[in-house]
C-alpha cells in the first residue's frame, strides 16, 4: 500500500499525497504584502511555481478551496490549471475561477456531507464557521477579475474537509471555529486545526473548540495551521500573526494542556516538510 504523506506549506495550505494522487488545500502561495492587500492584488506565477517546485508538485487530482477569502482563493484556479487538477468549493470560488477567464477548467461545487472522489482519495466537505472578526462577509456574487481588491474575496461557504485514502485519513479545519456537532461520526489519523484568532477567545472557548474538532475526531497527530503572517513570502522564515490579530501563545498553551491529557501528539508543522 502507498504511504500516505502530507506538507504543511503556509496558512491552510496542506498538500495530501500518495506519491501517485493528490489534493492540495488552497495553494495560496503569492502572499500579497499588506500595501498590495490595501490596493489590488493578483497571483504571483513566480511565487506559485516555487512553491509547487518545494512541494515536489507537478500534478494533482484536486485543489480544495476551505473558503474564498484572498489568503485561500487567490491562487487556486491557477494552481489548479498548472497542476491539472479539479478546483473544488463553493459558488463563491467558481465566480473568482470565471472572473480568472478559467470558467472552461473543471470545478467541483462542494456540499456539505456529500463525499467527493479525486483520484485515490476521498473527500467529505463538512459544514464550518469563519473565526470571529470576519470582515468580508458574504458571498461573491460577480466574477472577480484581476487585479482585483482583497474586499472582493468574500467568504462563501467554509469548509473542513475529510480527506480519506486506503492508508488513511487527515482532516484539514482551516478556520478556528465550529459548528456544533458537525463532525462527530468521522474520525481522522491527523487533523490539521486551524489557530488563527483562538488566542483571542476566552479558555473556555478554546476548551469547547478542541473538544468539538479534535475530541470528535481521535487523532493522533494535531498540526496547527493558519498561525503565521500571511502577507510576508515564503522565501522568507514564518513569522507569527502580531498580538492584535492573534496571541498563538495562549492558544498553544490551551492546545498543550488538553493534547497531554488526550496522548495526541501536537507540534506547529515544518514549512515544506513532509509527514
């Protein structure tokens, strides 16, 4: 049986491989600075195949699209009409792949609880919820065309997704939030949670949070994501989200406590590394 191996490469950006099939989440690679985010931005082909370069990526089966904020979409349609791939998500995303004048490339919509096959995987979409403090509600509604302002990557629909193989499962929850129940009945080997703004929520909330995506799930493995400043490139080593976004200190040290009492092994993933 093919080993099951996944990299972390920014944000919510996690690739799942076989060696042979894969999906990638987002592939926002180009990182906008935050005087490009105040004005227009568009993907940065140079910034994508890099990273792709890093990745080991030539070809995949599919790119999921968590939500259509700029810091996940950006990139996608590109990334997924380099690498071959099915671009994945909600309404809102195929609008930014027709504004992209790539309406004629494949497009999954994505439902809820509806399992999806790409290549040797299969996906579950599951119903989610933005972390607190969305500031561009809403759906897009008019393609995108570039360049375009960050305003106009609205959120759409938000998704976790369950990404299931013959070797096993990983789970990527890209926002810290939830919904109420949403993913009891599935289980996952490593679950890569979303951290961005938890450090602002009261304990309790974190508490209720990890028990909600990582008590539901039973993994062994806890990889936080979307922890790190997403304006700065790659090329660069990550740098965390400043205080008045996130306090990923107090979040880790919330995560510690219930992962030691769990025996869930948690660790903030590599840039590139493959688990």
């Amino acid at each position: 049986m093919p080993e099951l191996r996944t990299a972390f490469a920014g944000v919510s950006n996690v690739l799942v491989t076989d060696g042979t099939s894969g999906v990638l989440v987002d592939g926002f690679f180009s990182r906008p600075s935050l005087l490009k985010m105040a004005r227009r931005v568009a993907p940065d082909r140079e910034r994508i195949d890099e990273a792709l370069s890093r990745l080991g990526v030539t070809e995949l089966d599919a790119v999921l699209v968590a939500h259509s904020h700029v810091d996940h979409v950006l990139d996608a349609p590109v990334v997924a009409r380099l690498t071959g791939a099915t671009l994945a998500g909600s309404p809102s995303t195929r609008k930014v792949q027709e504004g992209y004048d790539l309406a004629a490339e494949p497009f999954e919509e994505l439902v809820p609880g509806e399992p999806v096959e790409f290549g040797a995987f299969t996906v579950t979409p599951i119903d989610t919820r933005h972390s607190a403090g969305d500031r561009v509600p809403g759906e897009i509604t008019e393609p995108v065309r570039l360049p375009a302002k960050a305003k106009d990557f609205k959120t759409g629909r938000c998704y976790s997704f369950h990404i299931a193989h013959a070797a096993g499962s990983v789970v990527v929850h890209a926002s810290a939030n939830f919904v109420p129940g949403a993913l009891a009945g599935h289980s996952a080997d490593v679950v890569y949670l979303g951290a961005g703004a938890a450090g602002k929520q009261t304990e309790e909330w974190r508490e209720e949070y990890w028990r909600e995506t990582v008590g539901a799930l039973g993994p062994r493995k806890v990889r936080p994501i979307h922890w790190d400043a997403f304006w700065r490139p790659l090329s660069k080593p990550l740098k965390l989200l400043p205080k008045v976004f996130d306090d990923l200190g107090a979040t880790m040290a919330t995560f510690e406590r219930l992962a030691g009492a769990d025996g869930v092994d948690l660790a903030l993933p590599e840039l590139w590394k493959a688990e």
